[in-house]
C-alpha cells in the first residue's frame, strides 16, 4: 500500500506562541466552505505539560496560520485550571462542528530521557488537585461550536472512574443515533472478550446518553498490535463501507497504523481490517522527537478530489501529512495481499 508522505512533512510544528512554544500534535482537521481547518494539541511546557487546543486554516491542506493568536480551548475553561486537553477529534452533523475531546484533570509532569520513552512525575498542584487517584484519570466529552471559535460543552462520553480515550463520532447519524467509538482501557479480561484494550461502539439519540457500548474490534495481529488498539480518525463515508483508520500498538510501544472498513447501516459489523499495518514509523521525525519515540498517531483525516489527506502526530512533537487515493485504500483493504 503506497501512501505518500508529504515533502514538507512535519507541516505544523511548535513554537511562535508561548502556549505552543514546547510541542504540537495529534490534531482534527476539516474542511468547510472550502478551507481546511486544523485544531491542534499544543503544550508550552513539559513540567507540567498542561494541553491546550489551537486553530490554524489552510487553502492547501498544506500550509496553515493561526486563525487567533491564543487557544481555542483550555483546561481553563472547562473547569480544570491544573488540567490538560488533548487529541481532538471533529465532525460537522447538520450545520454544528462536534469535538471530541480527551481530558485529563490534572496535567503530568515530564522529562525526555533521550534514549526513549521519557519518565514522568505528578506535579504537587494547591487546592487538593491530584490528591485523589481519580484526578489523573482521562475522561472524554464532545464540545460544539458554530464557528470553530467558540466552544461549548455538551457531555462526558464515558464513565469517569476509568480511562477512556480515543472517543470518536461518525460524521453523520446511523439509523436515527449518533454513534461513537471508544478505547476503555479497564474493560479487559474474560467478561469483556479481549486481553487488551480495543475498540468499542456505542449509540445515542442526544449526544448526552449513551448506550452500552459494544466489543467491536481488537488486536488480532501480534507482530504490531500485541499492546492495544484504538480508533484514530473521524470515519470516512465509501461505497464500500466506513473507512476507519486505527493505530496498534506492540510490546515495545511502537505506534504503527491500520484500516478497517465497517457496514454503512451497521457499523458493528466489520466488513473488512487490514492483517498488516499500512504506515508505521520510517522518517527521522515519526522516530525521534521532544516525547514518545516511534509514533504515527492519525487524528484527522479529509477527502478532497478523491485523495485522503492524513494528518498524524510524531512523536508528540509535531503534525505530519500523508495522501493515499480514497479508492485505492479502499481496495487494498478489501483485497490485502496474502
């Protein structure tokens, strides 16, 4: 599977601002009344590494500015001053951008070892913030906004007593219902059907009650997704089904990207999921960064005259693009090679 990454590749990286000065990574992207738009994850500091989401446009898909010189979103304003938010994900439904969010109510300190997955310490915050384990745990929730400025919460997606990460809405209803992936990591053992955290759906009529969420898909390919999976980008609607993009994740926590195609009208059926990764990490920045090494970490994806644009973080350092033709990925998902 050929996908081409780009020859300005990392395209976003940190700096100009002190709230993004340390790193930028794992962003949404959309594109509306023809411009691309990006919100990204960005930290000014690693001790603590406190989170904050920023927006940036583009003609190209390639080149992006900042649409305000400040964040869009901060811990702050969703009632965690010590806090982080993270890994955007976005989807328009019926005129208003939805944003999932990943929370963390208290931001963790960290430090680049340089030889590899950096250490980490729990920052000693006033008030009582960090005292309880809970604090550290991350919650996920879905934002709406009319103009990608101006945020406003609409609920928590999960239960806030276990992690949950990688909440992802599909861009549009299905039988009536808003629906959504998620990555618990505690649901695991033999009453959960997997041994290691995987991918989940679930359903809702208003976006603030949610049903039980259903075991949808997870790791079944040892050599790259022995640790955990996760969905990573907003599904792509095709002819041939929902195309999800998804990262696995091996023993020694190298981030490496699949795909899956799941039934239009309904999507906990998996029609077909590549057996070999499609992307894994190759160029110096997917190796080496400020954080995690070896990470491609897909968030956003777009279609435009039938070429997917995929943009990933690397590293938890800085923003990348990749392109594939939407058919072609397509194809190869349906007819991998043996």
């Amino acid at each position: 599977m050929k996908i081409t990454r780009h020859a300005s590749n990392p395209i976003v990286v940190p700096g100009e601002y002190e709230w993004r000065k340390v790193t930028v990574f794992n962003p949404a992207v959309i594109i509306d009344g023809g411009k691309f738009y990006m919100i990204e994850r960005t930290a000014g500091s690693l001790t603590p590494c406190k989170n904050f989401l920023g927006l940036l446009e583009s003609d190209d898909g390639v080149v992006f500015t900042h649409v305000k010189d400040e964040p869009i979103v901060t811990p702050d304003m969703l009632g965690f001053p010590y806090g982080s938010v993270q890994d955007p994900r976005i989807v328009k439904i019926d005129g208003t951008f939805y944003m999932n969010y990943a929370l963390r109510p208290c931001a963790m300190n960290y430090y680049p070892t340089g030889a590899g997955v950096p250490s980490r310490s729990l920052p000693d915050y006033p008030d009582g913030w960090g005292k309880e384990e809970g604090h550290w745990l991350t919650r996920s929730s879905i934002a709406k906004s009319t103009n990608l400025i101006d945020w406003e919460f609409v609920a928590d997606t999960t239960p806030l007593h276990i992690n949950d990460r990688d909440n992802i809405l599909f861009p549009e209803k299905i039988n009536g219902k808003f629906a959504l992936l998620r990555r618990p990591e505690e649901y695991i053992g033999e009453a959960y059907g997997t041994d290691s955290a995987a991918m989940w759906i679930t359903y809702s009529q208003d976006l603030i009650h949610w049903e039980e969420p259903k075991l949808l898909a997870k790791a079944e390919n040892p050599a790259w997704e022995s640790r955990k999976i996760g969905g990573s980008t907003p599904p792509v609607r095709t002819d041939k089904g929902w195309l999800v993009l998804y990262h696995g994740v091996d023993d020694q926590v190298v981030y490496r990207v699949g795909a899956m195609l799941l039934d239009l009208d309904n999507p906990e059926k998996v029609i077909a999921r590549t057996r070999n990764f499609i992307m894994e990490p190759e160029t110096y920045y997917e190796k080496f960064g400020y954080q995690i090494p070896n990470v491609i970490f897909p968030t956003g994806n777009v279609v435009k005259d039938g070429l997917l644009y995929i943009y990933y973080g690397v590293t938890d350092t800085a923003i990348a693009l990749a392109t594939v033709p939407l058919d072609e990925l397509v194809e190869h998902i349906l007819n991998e090679p043996q």
